[in-house]
C-alpha cells in the first residue's frame, strides 16, 4: 500500500465482498513436485485463487531449461517461457482485513441485539 498522494478515486472497501472472497478460498496440505524433503505444506492453490479474484495472483515468466536457440555468432535468438503462477499475498491481506472488520461488526450488532433481548 502506499500513501494518498498516489492514489485516486478513494472510497471505502465493501468487507462483505472482501469477506466472500477470503470464504472462497479453499485451504490445501500440498507437497512440491521439487521439495527433495517431501514437506508438507498449507496454501491455496493458485488458478482457484485467480478464479475468486484475479488480483490474488501474479505471473511470473521463466525460461524453459533446455529451449534457448543459439545463432551461428552464440548469441541466444530465441527462449521459451513458462508460466507459474504464485499468490500475491497483499490483496488477500487487505481482503482478510476487510474480512476481519466486517466480523467485527456482526459482533457488535449480535451484542446489541443480546443486551436488547436481556432487558
């Protein structure tokens, strides 16, 4: 995030669309393909990520091994790239932020609601 001078078009966030999002997350135990230690680990997986919110995810390319084309002089002419995506953990933040306000309220309104009926 940054300061105010560097955005435009401010307006309060809606944490109820903040808190669908953080809901339709689904929670996963995964392995790496490449973790020679076999750890197990806890995430989310990137393409559902993207299908809740596209902001949720960045794309990074990286060269292909093996698919670099070389010309006569050695100069590299042509190189595949591959895609993988990862998670862009800032939006979820702000969206589990968002989602965190938003319970706050509910409880606020619950405890109202107790003392109201207590009476």
């Amino acid at each position: 995030t940054s300061g105010r001078e560097y955005k435009k078009d401010i307006e309060d966030a809606d944490t109820c669309e903040a808190m669908r999002r953080i809901m339709g997350l689904r929670m996963v135990n995964f392995v790496y393909k490449d973790d020679e230690l076999a750890r197990v680990r806890f995430g989310i997986i990137a393409e559902e990520a993207e299908d809740v919110a596209p902001q949720y995810v960045k794309h990074n390319q990286f060269p292909v091994p093996g698919s670099q084309v070389y010309n006569e002089e050695g100069q590299l002419v042509n190189q595949q790239y591959a895609d993988r995506p990862s998670i862009d953990n800032n939006p979820i933040v702000m969206d589990l932020l968002g989602g965190i306000q938003n319970l706050q309220a509910q409880i606020t309104e619950l405890k109202l609601t107790i003392a109201a009926l207590q009476k």
